[in-house]
C-alpha cells in the first residue's frame, strides 16, 4: 500500500476529507495515492505536514507514472 495512503487510512480518513484537508481535490489525491502522478511540491510539503512524512518518504512511496503504466 501506498505510504500516502496508508497514512490517511490510519488516521481514519475517507479521501474525500483527507483532500479538503490537504487542499486539493479527491481526485488528485486518489491519482497520487495510486502512483499515476507525482504531487507538487507545494502539496508533498502539505502531506509531509498533515502526515508526519518526510519527502523522501512521499516521492518514494510509488512509482513514477512512467514505471505505473
């Protein structure tokens, strides 16, 4: 499972919030979530926030879009 999304899961939340949350769209976060794109670094900062992850830990937990197709 996707580091991202196992952190949100542990927390409890459905994807819908986790996105309002982060403040981006439940869609960009499920594409992020699957590893068919990489997020910003503006919200890879906010996921390392809201989560506690670093962002080594964020762009490693899937692989690039080129290596998911």
């Amino acid at each position: 499972m996707n580091i991202i999304k196992q952190a949100r899961t542990t927390r409890g939340l459905i994807l819908r919030d986790a996105a309002n949350l982060l403040g981006t769209d439940a869609g960009n976060l499920c594409r992020i979530e699957q590893g068919q794109q990489e997020p910003s670094i503006k919200l890879a900062r906010r996921i390392g926030q809201v989560y506690g992850l670093s962002m080594d830990q964020i762009y490693k937990s899937a692989p690039s879009p080129r290596e998911a197709a």
